[in-house]
C-alpha cells in the first residue's frame, strides 16, 4: 500500500511538472509574440526576458509564500492570465528603461484585451501589476547584465579576429536565444548572460558556418573573444543544440 502511495506520488509530481513546463512554453510564446505586435527593439524584448524568465518567475513562489494570506489579488491564485498580464508589464519595464518614447499603458491594455483570453484587465489593473511585479523584484531593475549586450560585443570582437565572423547572423544568433527561452529547464543558462553569449555565438560557428570557411576551430574562438572556460561553454553547446534539434 505504501509503495502504491509512493508511485501515485510520483506520478503526481510528474504530471504537474508536465503541465508546469507546458504552462512556461506558453509564457515564453506568449511574450515573444507580445514583443513581436508591439514592436519593440532587441533590447527591450531580452530585457524583458531577463526581468520576467531570470528574475520574477523562480522568485514569485518564494515571495506568494512569505506574503501569506497577504497576497494580492493578481497572485492568489496564479492563474496563466495573471502571468501572462505580467509578461506585458516585464516589456513595459523594458520599455521605459531602453526607449525614450516608452509603450503606453493603453497600447499594452488593448493587446492584452486581444490576446489574453481568460481574463479582462482595466487600467488600473495594469498600474497595479507593476507595483506587484516590482515588489517581486524587491525593486531591483538594473538591466546590464543582458546577454543581448553580451553576445552583440562577443560579436564585433570576433569579426576582428576571424573572416568567418561576417558569416554569424546576429538574427539567427537571436533565435537561439528565442528557442532556449521555450524550456523553463534550459533558463539555467541565463544565470551567466555573458557564458550563454559566447555559448550562442559557439552554437552557430558550429552549426552555420561550413567547415571549409573556418580559420579557426570551435574553442578558438571562444578562447579569442571571451575569458569563458572552455569546458563551460562546450557543455552548454551541447545543451543548446540537444534543446534546439530535440522532437517537438
């Protein structure tokens, strides 16, 4: 009997896990596609990612926990609509610390009423999210430590060191970065911006550019243009490329 217990157990987690991980890909879609309708630049969209994915996600239980019966609203209970409505406020965040002319209120109100389907937030609603969504953050906002930045300086300092660096696509390069974002297991290697960088500029040395174009070996040129340990980033690689060529 107990170890029936034990199985139904463990079958619980694994199913809750299961939805967790879908629920997260659907976060994921649903900011990359909130980013795509608003338009807005790289910066903020990865900004966005950094506050949202690194940040205010692994951080919300903890918070909801020594809250207590002091939650707001939007967090208790945690419907996906709430996370999704946080979503926008991580790109309105984004927007007013990279844009001079940031997203308004409204702009993100009328997406939200067009593509969150489970709930109508006001105005207000959004306001108060951000309040929320800092006190997550226990309003720490800094924005430095963004791949984005990371891999775009990787990048220059490569074109110096090698010819093959003209053949890297820095969109292609982003879509990496989009396609890693859809696992939440993979958001481990956003804790080191500057290693998941040079990780993604290896990825696709490795995989776009022909062998008979290369003056360097793979490692080379991670050992040119970063001060990442070898080891670090070709565990990562592989990682990336499992994640990105793994069945869908």
């Amino acid at each position: 009997m107990l170890k029936l217990c034990s199985v139904m157990r463990e079958r619980d987690k694994g199913g809750v896990s299961r939805r967790k991980r879908k629920m997260w890909r659907r976060l994921a879609e649903f900011l990359i596609q909130s980013a795509s309708e608003l338009q807005v630049s790289p910066i903020v969209k990865y900004t966005a990612f950094s506050l949202f994915a690194d940040r205010f996600y692994p951080s919300l239980t903890r918070y909801i926990q020594k809250r207590h019966d002091k939650g707001n609203w939007l967090l208790k209970p945690t419907r996906e609509s709430n996370l999704q409505l946080f979503a926008l406020i991580s790109l309105w965040i984004s927007s007013k610390i990279h844009d001079s002319r940031p997203l308004s209120v409204k702009s993100l109100k009328r997406l939200g009423d067009k593509i969150i389907k489970e709930q109508h937030f006001t105005t207000r609603d959004f306001s108060e999210a951000e309040i929320v969504f800092m006190q997550v953050l226990d309003f720490e906002i800094g924005a430095s430590n963004i791949a984005l930045i990371f891999l775009e300086e990787l990048l220059v300092q490569f074109k110096e060191v090698a010819r093959a660096g003209e053949l890297v696509s820095f969109e292609a390069c982003m879509d990496l970065m989009d396609v890693l974002y859809e696992k939440e297991e993979t958001l481990i290697l956003y804790r080191s911006p500057h290693s998941l960088a040079a990780s993604i500029l290896a990825c696709f040395f490795q995989i776009g550019v022909a062998l008979n174009e290369r003056e360097l070996s793979l490692l080379d040129a991670v050992k040119f243009v970063t001060s990442c340990k070898e080891e670090d980033v070709v565990e990562s690689v592989g990682d990336i490329l499992k994640h990105v060529f793994e069945p869908r």
